[in-house]
C-alpha cells in the first residue's frame, strides 16, 4: 500500500516542468512571495535573454576578457546571481526544505 502511494506521488511529477515543480512547491512549503518573485522573474528575464537571438549571439562571440565591463553580460549576471540567491533561500533557508536538503541533498 505504502509502495502505491510512493508511485502515485511520482507519477504525478513526472510529467510536470520542473518549473511547474516549482510553482508548486512555492504554495506547498511556504516560500515567500518575495524570494518566489525572485526566481520567476530571474527565469523570465532568461528566458527572454534565450528568446532573443541578437543577445545570444552577441554572448556567443563574447570574449572572457571583454566580459567585466559589458552591458549585456552585466544582465546576465544579475539575473543568475537573483536566480542564485532565491534559490539557496528556497532550499537553505525554508524551514521545511533546509533539512531535507541537508540530508538528501543532490546538487
């Protein structure tokens, strides 16, 4: 019996977007508003990154050392670091998912 239910819950997921995963498990651990509007909006604004074909290409052919002071890589790096940060609140600061991270971790 306890086996069924272990495969429902799993079946139920499997066909989700892990970006539906999430969305779930905002309302379902308590996530703050603020930290959830973090990472969808981080993810937003990379998705439009990866939607505009200019900005990938520009990225594409940008060289390491060009990097530090460019506009377009700045962008980047501040969703990623929202993205980031949102994150490692979700999963190290939520008093429900910190300790399952903390002992079944997989990263």
């Amino acid at each position: 019996m306890h086996l069924a239910h272990l495969e429902n819950h799993i079946l139920q997921f499997i066909n989700r977007t892990p970006l539906d995963i999430v969305a779930l498990a905002v309302g379902d651990y308590g996530i703050k508003r603020a930290i959830s509007e973090k990472f969808f909006s981080a993810y937003d604004t990379f998705l439009g990154l990866v939607a505009n074909p200019e900005k990938r290409e520009y990225l594409k052919s940008l060289r390491a050392e060009r990097s530090g002071g460019d506009k377009i890589f700045s962008e980047v790096e501040e969703f990623s670091k929202q993205f980031d940060q949102a994150l490692g609140e979700m999963f190290f600061n939520n008093e429900i998912l910190s300790p399952l991270t903390a002992k079944y971790g997989v990263f």
